[in-house]
C-alpha cells in the first residue's frame, strides 16, 4: 500500500514539474537587453543598417557572434544568427532626449515548443542567448561612440578666430588638379609677401560641382590683415565662428567623403551650417605625387 501510495506520490509530483513548465515557461521565449550609447539616433541607425559593419563584427568577434542583417526598417534592423531559424532577433535605435545620445534595444524571440524537456533547455539557453547579444552590443557601443566610423573623420568641435585672407576664383571641367590649385596659391603667396604681409594658416581651397556639371572652385591664403586686392585676387574676412573640424589622410575622394561627414554630424546634432565648408590643405599636394600622404583638414562652420 505504502509502494503505491509513494508512486502516486511521485506522479502527482512529476505532472505538477511538467505542469509547472508549461505555467512558467511559454512556448514562445521573449526577452530584451538595453545599451547606452553617445551617438544620435539616426546616426546609429546608419552604421547599424550597413552589412559590412556586421561582417566586422562576425570577423572580430572571433567566433562569438554570427550575426547577419535580414531586413530594414524604421529605426529598426531584424538579424539573423548562425543559420538558426528559431531565432527572431531585432535590433532597435531608441531616441533619448539628448540629440546626441540614443539607446539600444536587442529585443530577441525564441520558439520553445512542446516538449517540457526542450522548454528548459531553451530557457537555459536564453542565459547563453544574452551573453552573446551583449558581446554584440559592447562592440556596437566603442564602434558607435567614434566619430571616425560614423562620419568618416574623427569630428572635433572648434572656433575659428577672425581671419583676413585673401582668394581667387575661378570654375573647371574637372575636379581642380594640384597644379592648377598652387599656380593660385602661389599667384596669393607672391602678392601677400610684395604687400610685406604675413601668412597665417595652411592654404584654404572650397570645391562645388554646379548643375551644369561644372566646378565652381576657391582658394584662399590667410592673411595677418586685411589687403586690398589685385587683379584676380580679391581680399575676403572669416569672422569668428564655431566650426566643426577633422582631418583625413587621401586624396579627393577621402576629402569629399569627410566633409559630407561634417554634414551629416551637424544635420545629427540639430546644427546649422552657417557658411560653405572648406579644406585646409596642410599637405603641399603639388609637391607630394603619393595621394595617400595628403593631409588634409576638413571644416564646417556651424552655429
């Protein structure tokens, strides 16, 4: 009687284990992890919307994350990992007051099923699950928080005293050559030092393509007072003004990609560009074949 009582016993005490699995273990696992980061939404959600960035992190991650970007939505990327199909992963960029700030949210869902047994280890996996989220989440956090991997140049915010200069200008079929760039520098060196004037700064050189294709170019030599002008050249004043900076090493096509950079990080932070951006050129291209050797530095004056 004892035996079959203590068998009873021990079924009523399996079917509430296996009941109880089923009340507390549903068949479908959700969970999220969160992540501060100093870096605009909109921002983040660029990097974070570009499949490179997540080969990198599969490459770094040395095996621990496997993570590939399936869709794109609002704010929003869904990831699939490691060729499983139970997972449902989701990446999120949550606004926070600050402009220059956001959140990240890895929100994730995984299927349980039926069987009691498979609940539990899918609930223990969920420890190993977040684990490796936050590995992704720690990468995205230092990759997101340097200006260099969002905006191209590492992005520093400056003032820009008071500055005579003077310029030249003139217009191109093609993007201007170094040569025909110093043929002007050299042209405002000549005069600035004829007027027993001193130089300041590194040449100053402003690029735009207009609708008709062509390039509307001006450079500048920046001067310890304000000259007259003669002939092509024209006397021109900087005022004092906040200014976004960075410096990238190559040629043309660096540069550019570096001051739409400046843009997007003033566009990210609510600013608004107060005149056209320009490049210091502290590299003497004319005198330095190797492109990769240029110096330059970028500059967006903003308010």
């Amino acid at each position: 009687m004892n035996k079959k009582w203590l068998a009873g016993g021990v079924l009523i005490i399996l079917l509430l284990a296996i009941c109880s699995v089923y009340i507390f273990i549903p068949s479908t696992i959700a969970s999220s992890v969160y992540m501060p980061v100093k870096c605009p939404v909109d921002a983040a959600f660029r990097v974070v919307s570009q499949k490179d960035v997540w080969e990198r992190l599969a490459a770094e991650s040395q095996g621990r994350s496997s993570y590939r970007l399936r869709n794109i939505f609002f704010r929003q990327v869904a990831l699939t990992g490691g060729g499983d199909s139970s997972k449902a992963d989701a990446l999120t960029i949550l606004p926070v007051p600050s402009v220059d700030s956001a959140i990240l949210r890895w929100s994730f869902v995984r299927k349980a099923g039926a069987n009691p047994f498979k609940r539990i280890n899918q609930y223990r996996q969920i420890g190993e699950d977040k684990n490796e989220v936050r590995v992704v989440l720690n990468f995205l956090h230092a990759y997101l928080e340097k200006n260099e991997n969002v905006y191209d140049t590492p992005v520093k915010d400056s003032m820009l005293q008071d500055t005579a200069m003077v310029t030249i200008r003139w217009e191109s079929d093609q993007y201007p050559s170094p040569d025909s760039i110093y043929a002007r520098v050299d042209m405002m060196r000549k005069y600035i030092k004829e007027e027993g004037a001193q130089i300041t700064n590194y040449p100053m050189l402003n690029v735009v393509r207009g609708k008709n294709g062509r390039f509307r170019n001006m450079a500048a030599v920046p001067t310890d007072r304000l000259l007259k002008g003669r002939g092509m050249i024209f006397p021109s004043r900087f005022i004092s003004w906040k200014i976004l900076t960075g410096e990238v090493r190559g040629g043309e096509t660096i540069v550019e990609k570096a001051i739409a950079g400046l843009s997007k990080y003033a566009t990210d932070r609510q600013h608004t560009a107060m005149a056209i951006p320009f490049q210091f050129l502290v590299t003497e291209r004319n005198r330095e074949p190797d492109t990769l050797k240029w110096l330059t530095r970028v500059c967006l004056p903003v308010n």
